[in-house]
C-alpha cells in the first residue's frame, strides 16, 4: 500500500514545498500487526530530531492526498496539540478521533507528555500478549490499538484536541475531496484493497496532473 500511496503523497508534499518521510518496519514488537504502533514513536523520534519542526501530518499508507491545490496550513490551529477528523458518528465527543489522518502540533507545551504517555500506555500491556501472533491478540482482553490508547488519553484530558465532526468529518480523511483513506472493511482480502488504492492514486495522479501551457 505504501509503494501505491508514496509517488502521490511525496509529488504534494514537493509541490508545496513540505517535507516527507516513510518508514518501513515496526518501530517496537515483533509481530507484523506491531507496526500500526509505529506512529507514536515516528511522530516522538520526529519532533526529537528536529527542533525546526513546528507541525506533522501523520498518513497511514492506505491513505492519499486527492486534492493537490488544498494546502495543509488551513488546518493549523495552534490552539491545540492533534486535530483529526471524528472517528465516528458521535457528536461532540471531544476525544473520538480517526488517527489515520493525524495533524500534531511539535512546539505543543504538552506534545511530549502526550507521546510519553502514548508509548507507556502501549509498553506497559502484557509482553506474552504483545508477542502473540495477530488473531489471538485480536482475541485477548488486552485487544485495544493505538488510536483507542490515544482516544482514552484525550478522554482523561480534554481541550487537546480540536475534531473535525458532523458535516465536517471528511474534511481531510475518510472519502473527503482533500485527503482520502481507504479504510479496511469487514474481510476483504488485501490484494483487493491494495488494487483499489492504486485505482485511487491513479485518479489523484491523473486529476492533479499539470495542464499543459501551449505558448503560441
């Protein structure tokens, strides 16, 4: 998925002049279903790195900029440390986020508390569960993701997130006209969905291509 999404997320990103950055692997685990915790490390290690840096947006692979003219400094409000789109139809639930599509806030006065706490929260489970193949955590009474750790966070404090909701909740994610994701529904074999997510790229690829300027 990420070969298919990078040329079309990495052509925005030079096109406004941001940064881009993939990574391939599991930052902490051993399984394969791991990676998916790769964010709060990557968005940690980022901000470490770089005290330049002021935002990130954090896309999952199965995600890809549709809208190259939309840029990304709309969104910023440095009022608050995330802003995401609603991770579901419940109005006003100040920490009900889709972490798929994730803008952080690096010069946050909180952002490293948060991403500590993220990791801990994470770290902390059951090594024998953590270790276990994909289906039996699924299975365990410790099956909880990273974006329900982090929702749980936001629970406990709130005013740290600003959620785009009700008419809003696609305005950069999920089938929205700037950022879409492909999310996985019900069994749908992966060969499936990645070729479904070329289609998409294929379509932002061909939409966002430059018109011709024929001087005469």
């Amino acid at each position: 998925m990420l070969d298919a999404t990078e040329p079309v997320n990495r052509a925005y990103a030079s096109q406004h002049g941001y940064g881009y950055v993939r990574w391939d692997g599991i930052k902490n685990g051993t399984q394969p279903w791991q990676a998916t915790f790769n964010r709060i490390y990557l968005i940690r290690e980022r901000i470490s790195a770089d005290p330049q840096c002021e935002w990130l947006i954090y896309i999952d692979a199965d995600a890809v900029v549709y809208d190259f003219g939309q840029k990304l400094e709309p969104f910023l409000d440095p009022a608050y440390l995330l802003i995401a789109c609603a991770g579901g139809p419940r109005p006003d639930n100040y920490w009900d986020l889709n972490a798929g599509v994730l803008f952080f806030n690096a010069r946050h006065a909180r952002a490293l508390e948060v991403l500590q706490a993220w990791a801990g929260d994470y770290e902390s489970r059951d090594p024998e569960v953590l270790n276990a193949s994909s289906d039996l955590f699924a299975k365990s009474a410790y099956c909880v993701d990273d974006q329900e750790m982090l929702q749980n966070y936001l629970r406990k404090n709130p005013g740290l997130a600003k959620i785009y909701q009700g008419s809003e909740t696609a305005a950069f994610n999920y089938g929205g006209p700037f950022i879409r994701q492909l999310l996985r529904k019900g069994h749908v074999p992966l060969e499936e969905r990645t070729a479904q997510l070329r289609a998409l790229c294929e379509e932002s690829t061909t939409r966002n291509r430059p018109v011709p300027v024929f001087i005469p």
